[in-house]
C-alpha cells in the first residue's frame, strides 16, 4: 500500500500527504474470512458481583453474520473457548479469521513491517480447526471494521435499555436477537444477511471430530515424592514413568490439570496424568497408583515398649586390663598374631638407662 500512494496519488492529481487515512476496501467470497474483537460492557452486572464484563465478537466478513458472547474475563482459555462457540453457532470454521495484536494471539510487539510472533497456543488452536491467522498491521484498525461494528450493534440492540442478571441472560438475549438482525438487508452488500450467511455457512470448513483443549502450559520439576508444584498445590504424576527432578510440561484449564513429558514414549504419547484442578492453595492431589512399587515404610520396625531397647553391655572389671593395652592384647589374640617376648634389660640396654629397682637404698649407701 506505501508503495502504490505515489502512484494513486499521481492518478488523482493530489498529493501523497492528502491520501493520508484512505484505505482500500475489500470484499471476501463466501467462507474466506472471519474477524474477531472484544468489546468492553463495563459494570452492567455490577449489581450481582460481577466486576467487569466483556463481549466477544465474531463475524463472517462475506455475509456479516454475527457471533457474540458474554465473559467476564480474556484470558487464553476463554478466548478460545469462545472461539469454538462461535463455530459451533456459524455450523463450521472460516478459512482464515483477523485479529488485532491482542496478547492471547501475539507473543509480543515488534516494529511495523517485521514478522509477527505468534502465541503458540495461538498456533495450535488453529492448526486443529485448520485455519489461518491473520494479524493486522499495526495502527490499522479499520482492517477489521466490519467486526467492530458490530461491536457497537450489540450494544445499541441488544444491551441498551435492558437490565441483566446474570451473563446466561446476557447470551439469551443475544441468541434472540440474531433471527431479527439476519432479516436485515445490509447496507453495503444490499441482501438479506440471512440470505448471503446461508452461502457463508455452505463454503466453512467442517469443525474437527474432537474438540482442541485450551490450556495455559507451564514448565516444571518433578519432586522425589513423584509431585509437581504447580499453583500452590501438588499433583502426582506414576514413579514408573518419570525420574526426580524430571522436567514435565503442565497443561491447566479451569477445571483440570494435565501433566506431559516433554519427549515422548516408544508408543508417541506424552501425558502423564490428570487431575480436577484444586480449588485454594495447600492442597494434595494425588492418585495412589501413581506411587505402585514404592517404598511404603511398612517394613521398618518400631514399637514404644521396652523391649526394643538394646541388651545391656556386659559390664568390664575394673582395673588396668581394661584400658587400651589390654584392648590391644586382646585382639591380637583374637587375630592368633605371636608375639614376642625379650627380657626388660634388652630394653635398658637400648636407651642406656639402669635397670629399675625397687629395693629401698641402706643408711651406709645414703
């Protein structure tokens, strides 16, 4: 597009700067294109304790069919969980779906015109439902303007005026109005969007037999006691699959906790265990055939009578036998080792010295 301004700006006989907010429009044959966005609905559930609201949006550029629902969060799991309602709601997945740069589809923003690194969740999730990701350039938001007017339809059709008490009402209310909005000639393409969605519909890819689990992944170490920490708590995983201090993958929905080696076994498989997500922190979840063929300390042998205290040590004599000459004496006989025997005066001898004596001197000596 910067590339051919100068070229239409010549065209028109203006100057490059006054094409300046332009941008080209585009039409999709049917089945081609998805947009997604978010919308934020504010505090309209304040009133029930419910902070903070969103509305997820999905719409099929062809036709301009619209997909909505309610959530109070945006995290990776909710988004595409709404992602699989959408195409279970349009009966099949587009061949390629826009977003704008939301963290839950790009790892992290990077200058205009560099490549895109994509969350790989992201990634996966499309893979399964075969479909590709389109990510807007940066600063261009009306490249997906057809969702976010829809964004504002809902609002103004379906949430004005209206009191909710819960976000199940909230979806109700949408799924009331859709018959009302495809009996709507659009404005741009000039049919009943009901009409052109049955073409949309028609050309959609099949939704895959099994549904793809999204997951927060995270990377952890496995405890000598065949645990993993993970959000405060502890998950076993089977002693005979894994080694200590191994490093294995855990996958976490809301409601479960899925733990993989990251290198496959001989049959291709990588899950280890899984889990019901504990609720609050402490907790132990633990499945005891994980622990088969280890050590239960049940062989040891304890009791708090007397009778497990050691037989009393035979009392020694007292006297100079006991010291350690003795000790000496008596292993060398134990190991049957001769021993030598010379008279004291060899040693006299040895260091010059008189013989010991302990005859008292005379009264003529002294």
């Amino acid at each position: 597009m910067q590339e051919a301004r100068p070229r239409i700006a010549e065209d028109l006989g203006i100057s490059a700067g006054e094409l300046a907010g332009l941008h080209r429009r585009f039409e999709v044959v049917p089945g081609a294109q998805a947009q997604v966005d978010w919308g934020d609905e504010g505090k309209i559930l304040a009133h029930v304790g419910i902070p903070k609201v969103y509305s997820f949006h999905m719409t099929l550029s062809y036709s301009r069919d619209p997909f909505c629902c309610f959530t109070t969060g945006q995290d990776l799991a909710t988004f595409f969980d709404c992602h699989r309602q959408a195409f279970a709601h349009f009966g099949g997945v587009p061949m390629s779906i826009v977003y704008d740069r939301t963290k839950t589809v790009v790892r992290r923003h990077v200058a205009p015109g560099e490549a895109v690194p994509l969350h790989p969740e992201a990634v996966a999730f499309a893979g399964h439902y075969d479909f590709d990701i389109d990510v807007l350039a940066a600063y261009r938001p009306q490249g997906k303007g057809r969702v976010e007017r829809q964004v504002g339809i809902v609002r103004d059709h379906v949430l004005a005026g209206r009191a909710f008490s819960s976000i199940k009402e909230m979806n109700a209310a949408f799924a009331a109005w859709v018959p009302l909005r495809r009996a709507k000639v659009h404005g741009t393409h000039g049919e009943v969007i009901g009409h052109r969605a049955v073409r949309d519909h028609m050309a959609l890819r099949p939704l895959p037999a099994i549904p793809y689990v999204v997951a927060q992944r995270y990377l952890r170490h496995v405890g000598k006691d065949c645990l993993v920490a993970f959000d405060a708590n502890l998950y076993s995983v089977p002693a005979r699959k894994v080694r200590p201090r191994q490093l294995v993958e855990i996958r976490a929905t809301k409601s479960q906790v899925m733990l993989h080696s990251t290198v496959p076994d001989a049959g291709g498989q990588t899950l280890l265990a899984v889990h019901s997500r504990a609720v609050g922190r402490g907790a132990r979840i633990v499945d005891e055939t994980h622990w088969d063929g280890l050590p239960t300390g049940a062989g040891r042998r304890v009791t708090t009578g007397d009778d497990a205290l050691p037989p009393p040590r035979r009392s020694q004599p007292a006297g100079p036998e006991t010291g350690p000459l003795q000790a000496l004496l008596n292993r060398t006989a134990a190991a049957h080792i001769e021993v030598g025997r010379r008279p004291l005066s060899v040693y006299d001898e040895l260091t010059g010295t008189r013989p010991f004596t302990s005859t008292a001197p005379t009264k003529e000596a002294r």
